[in-house]
C-alpha cells in the first residue's frame, strides 16, 4: 500500500509539472508560428491542460479499468466547475467580458447535455465515442473559425498579455512541447498502476479513485493557472482554462477512451456523477452568461459551488467504505 501510495504522488506531482511545460511550450511553439493569442487561450492552453485526463483515461481503457477512465473524466468535469471556480471566484470574483466565452458556456452545456444522454442506455460503444471525437473536431473547426475572425477579444488579449511575459525561444519551446509529452506518458503510467493497486487493496472501485484522488490531481494545472489569472485581473482567461478543459474532457478525452476499449457504464455514473456534472455545468451556465450584462461569479457563489464540492466527496468517501 505504501508503494501505491508513492507512486501516486509521485506520478501526479511529475504529471503536473511536465503538463505546465507541455502547455507553455505548446502555446509558445504556436505563438512563434503566427497563431492568433484567441486561438492559443481557446484550443492550446484550454485543451492543453487536459493532457493529463487524456493520457491517464487512455491508459486505463487499455488496460480495462473503465471506472478510472470515466472517473477521471467526469471527476475532473465536476472538481474544475465546483472546486476549481470555487476557490478562485472567493479568492477573486471573476468577471466575464469575452464574447468568445459568451458562446462557450451554452456549447458546454449543449454537450454535457448531449453526452449524458448518449451513455443513458448504459453503454459506451466505439459508434458512441466515435460521435464524441466527430463532433469535438467540429467545435474545435468552429472555435478555429470564429476565433480567425474576431479582430479584439479580452480573452485574446489577456493570453497575448501572457505570452509576451512567458516568452522563449523557439528550439525552447519545441523541446518543453516534446519533453512535457513524453513525461507526461510516462507519470500517466505510474499514476494509473499506483490507482489501480490502492483500490484494489482497500477494496473500493477504481471509478470512486477515479473521481476523486485522480480527477483532482490531474485538474491541478487547471487550479494552478485560474488562481494566477483571476489574480492577475485575466478573468476570461481563468473561465477560458475551465471550459475549454471541461469541453475536451467531455468530448476527446471520453471519446479516445471509448475508442480504445468500448465500455459498460456503470450504474452510479448515471445516477450520480453524470446529474452532479450536468447540474454544476447548467449552474456555470447561469452564473456566468449574464443575460443583463457581464456574467459574474462573486465570492459567495463561489463558496457555494465549494460547498457542493465537500458535499459530493464527503457523499462518495462515506459509500465507498
């Protein structure tokens, strides 16, 4: 158990940090070949930072742990609405100026919607993940498209702002891009075999692993970067960073997994997690669309969003035991 243990914290800490040099080299490399900051903030850095759903839930497809996959993808759906937004609105209460992220907010929650109504019949097939992937290449040749054609967005110039301060060369930027990947296969694997062993060993089902000690950890850069943007002032940018996370999640990272190893849903996933992801995501919804203005998530919603968040892990530790 010990063993297990380590390779879990070790696995998230080196997950983590090679995803922050995975990102800014990522988002450096495209600045240097002339992709607008819009299109950085929308598709490299908000999708970027899912890189550690991605690789872990593919892994654990492979190797027949579909509660990890789902776990991980939902669980970290749930901790970026509830915790993540949570801590930062408290800490800052985030403004929503960007019209880009004005659009964003009803997709996410058109595709939450979507997505728990594909897995209502208990199944996710390689026809169902292959429907996920389709229409995630279409909203991301739709954020291309709109994004090619938005001439001054806050958004973009908040992720402008922060590429002129991160700059690097590019040979840099191309080597954290390749070395970010590698290391992030590599702590992916520790980490999965490490949640695999202390689940089995405490007798409790890889999806409670998944949605909880998995899904917050590799939602840490997600944490890390809203806190410093909401800091900063950069509130579209630190609501970027959440939905374009959420969105990947939803879409790529569920849809690689079910590509990979077709999978039965669980019963609790349906009653459970999905209700609890699509109601937080409705409630972004809600607080942050503005329909008489600016969207605005103050302190104390986003201690109620923090509340829902204890609630629903108290909820899951007292069942799992």
């Amino acid at each position: 158990m010990l063993i297990a243990s380590l390779a879990i914290l070790a696995g998230l800490a080196l997950l983590v940090w090679s995803a922050d040099r995975f990102v800014e080299g990522s988002a450096a490399t495209a600045g240097h070949f002339g992709m607008p900051p819009l299109l950085i903030g929308m598709v490299v850095i908000g999708f970027g930072t899912s890189a550690p759903e991605m690789v872990v839930s593919a892994l654990a497809a492979s190797q027949g742990n579909p509660g990890l996959a789902l776990g991980n993808a939902y669980g970290s759906n749930i901790t970026n609405i509830a915790l993540i937004l949570g801590i930062t609105a408290v800490l800052a209460p985030i403004a929503v100026h960007s019209q880009v992220m004005r659009k964003e907010l009803p997709i996410l929650t058109l595709v939450t919607l979507a997505a728990a109504w594909l897995l209502f019949d208990g199944e996710l097939s390689r026809l169902d993940a292959a429907g996920l992937l389709v229409l995630f290449a279409l909203l991301l040749g739709w954020s291309i498209w709109s994004g090619m054609r938005k001439t001054d967005d806050p958004f973009a110039n908040e992720v402008d702002a922060e590429l002129t301060a991160h700059a690097m060369p590019i040979r840099k930027a191309v080597f954290w891009l390749l070395a970010g990947l590698v290391l992030l296969i590599i702590s992916s694997r520790i980490l999965v075999w490490g949640a695999i062993d202390l689940a089995t060993r405490f007798g409790v089902s890889d999806l409670v692993i998944g949605l909880t000690i998995v899904a917050v950890g590799t939602s840490l850069p997600e944490l890390a970067s809203s806190i410093i943007a909401a800091r900063k002032g950069e509130h579209d940018l630190a609501l970027g960073n959440i939905l374009g996370s959420n969105l990947f999640n939803t879409l790529a990272v569920v849809g690689i997994a079910g590509t990979i190893a077709p999978m039965v849903v669980a019963d609790e996933v349906l009653m459970r997690d999905i209700p609890v992801m699509v109601g937080l995501t409705l409630a972004l919804f809600v607080l942050g669309y503005g329909f008489r203005g600016p969207g605005r998530i103050n302190r104390l919603e986003g201690a109620g969003l923090l509340a829902v968040f204890i609630g629903y892990t108290v909820y899951l530790l007292t069942t799992a035991f």
